[in-house]
C-alpha cells in the first residue's frame, strides 16, 4: 500500500489531480502531477505487511 501526503497549501489541487486521473503507479502519479504539488514537496509513504522474517540471517555490525 502506498499513501502520497501533500502540505495543506496543496492538498485541494493533489485532490483534484487524483480524482481527474486514475495512475496504476506512483511513477505515473508523480511524474504527471503539477508542478505546483512537487513544489510545495511531497511524502511517499510505503505499508506492507510482513511474515516469517527471518531474523536469524541477520548479521549486526
């Protein structure tokens, strides 16, 4: 799952731009939004869920 914030001073126009156009990708998403959006910056926020780590092949320094 991925969640993209925008600052309130862009978050009417990021809306706008979400509904207008649906993108399979974040790529597609962010490299088609406005300007104005990539301005005011932008947070890319990736969920997943896990199972069965593995933590014995970890190797701490």
């Amino acid at each position: 799952m991925v969640n993209i914030k925008v600052p309130k001073e862009s978050s009417e126009l990021h809306n706008n731009h979400c509904k207008a156009n649906n993108y399979k990708t974040v790529e597609e998403s962010i490299s088609n939004a406005p300007i104005e959006i990539l301005l005011q910056g932008i947070t890319i926020m990736l969920q997943t869920e896990v199972n069965n780590i593995n933590l014995y092949s970890l190797h701490l320094n």
